[in-house]
C-alpha cells in the first residue's frame, strides 16, 4: 500500500497520508487508484466528518506523477489518458472538507490534491512550483486549479517560470493559496486540529457549505479545465524529448529562485 488512512472515531477527522518518501510522495498508478478508492469509501462512512491530506517523510508533500510510469497515449489529439484526474476528493464527488497539510514541496501534480482541498496548511519550510513548462509539458490541469486560489499574475508567473523559482509558504499565504503557515512539521498538527473543529459540527451543514462554496465558481473551473487536454496534446514536446530535458536536469537546475 503506498497511501495510510487513519481514523480517530472519537473526532471524525481520518487523515489521508501519501506513503512513498523515497520517491518524495510521487504518485504512481497504484497510488492513484487508491486515493480515488479512499475518497469513494468516506462518502460510505458516517464516521469520517472531515479530512486531512498530507504527506510522509517531511521532505515532500507530493511531487505529482512519477517519471518512471509509462501511461500509454491515444494518437488523437482530442483526448488524453492522465492518471492524475481521478486523485482529487471532488471529481470523486466527495463534499466532505478536505484540508491539505503540506510539508517540503509541493509541485506539479500536487495541484490536483492542492486544487480540491477546501484549505491548505503548510509548514513554512513548504515550497511551490510548477516544473511543467522547464521540461517542455503544457501546465494546464494544474494552472487551471491553482487559478481558482491564487490571483491570475501569480498563477501565470509560477506557471511559466518553472523550476526557476519556488514560491515559499510565506508568499502563498500572502496569496491566498495558504490558509496558516506553521512552524515547521507543524501543518498536519494544525490541519487535524482545525479538522476536529469542522467534525464537530452537524455534517449535512457543513457538507452544503462545502458544496455552496465550489458551486461559486464550478462553471468557469469546468469550463477550463474541458480546454486542458486540447492544450496538453498541441503543446507538449514528444515524450522522449521530455526525457531528456528531464535526464538533463542536475546541470544546474537545482538552482532556483525563492520568493
């Protein structure tokens, strides 16, 4: 099992952690299907009022798709095959709160777990980037969710300037896409505390509070994100060119810019 789901009945928060730190939480095909199957069973459970996303191994949040999967690609380019788009507790049509704890980085595919979480706590040793368009890839699912938390220049600029620059936890939180900014290995303390709190209340409230909420701006995300794999499929350089703009990237690309 590369996902941990524990459950304190006595609160009703159950916490949600990505299992894989040696490959810093990257998502592979077996992590997909299980984040999709945990989203699926809380809507079953009665028990489970709130939840929490996080992390293991402090060094990464998630670090979106792992390079090593091999996801087979239909010739036309009107249609894509990503793993990636059923990870998120919405598309799975669960509206119970989901709060996004984040320690280490968060970058990439992350945005889809980032994008469907009510809050995000980070750490203030957390960081945010997008790598897409440094190794020759269309940010568009990810740019598309970050689109609904953060203003449109910093959006464009975290998009666009790939693994040139990380945005720290201090300036997401100045943005708005962090709610709390911890100190560090504090985010998830601070996610479960906050989600004990959500847990107690009625859960039909809170459940169409949710719902209300992502209902103000479901019509542009859905809309947008109905453009994302048109994008995908004309921009994107050929997959073994992406290879190798990624083979290529420890000659000085661990150098960036924090903001």
């Amino acid at each position: 099992m590369t996902l941990r789901t524990e459950t304190d009945k006595e609160t009703g928060v159950a916490v949600v952690t990505l299992d894989r730190p040696e490959k810093l939480n990257a998502i592979d095909l077996a992590t997909a299907d299980e984040l999709a199957a945990a989203w699926r069973a809380f809507r079953f459970d009665d028990g489970v009022r709130a939840v929490v996303v996080t992390g293991a191994g402090g060094r990464a949040f998630c670090t979106g798709i792992d390079r090593g999967v091999e996801v087979p690609q239909p010739s036309s380019p009107y249609t894509i095959d990503d793993p990636l788009l059923a990870i998120g507790p919405k598309v799975n049509a669960l509206w119970k709160p989901v709060i996004a704890a984040v320690e280490g980085m968060a970058c990439g595919g992350a945005f889809y777990l980032l994008g469907e979480a009510e809050f995000v706590i980070a750490s203030e040793e957390a960081t945010f980037f997008d790598p897409h368009t440094t190794y020759g890839m269309v940010s568009a699912y990810e740019a598309i969710h970050m689109a609904q938390r953060m203003p449109f220049g910093e959006v464009a600029r975290m998009s666009l300037m790939g693994t040139a620059e990380r945005v720290s936890a201090r300036r997401a939180y100045e943005t708005g896409l962090v709610s709390e900014v911890t100190a560090p290995g504090g985010a998830v303390e601070a996610a479960v505390r906050a989600a004990a709190v959500i847990a107690s209340y009625p859960t039909a409230a809170v459940q169409g509070t949710v719902r209300a909420v992502w209902s103000a701006k479901e019509a542009a995300r859905t809309q947008a994100l109905a453009h994302a794999p048109h994008l995908i499929a004309l921009g994107n350089l050929p997959v073994e060119r992406q290879g190798e703009l990624f083979k290529g990237r420890g000659r000085g690309s661990g150098e960036f810019r924090l903001r």
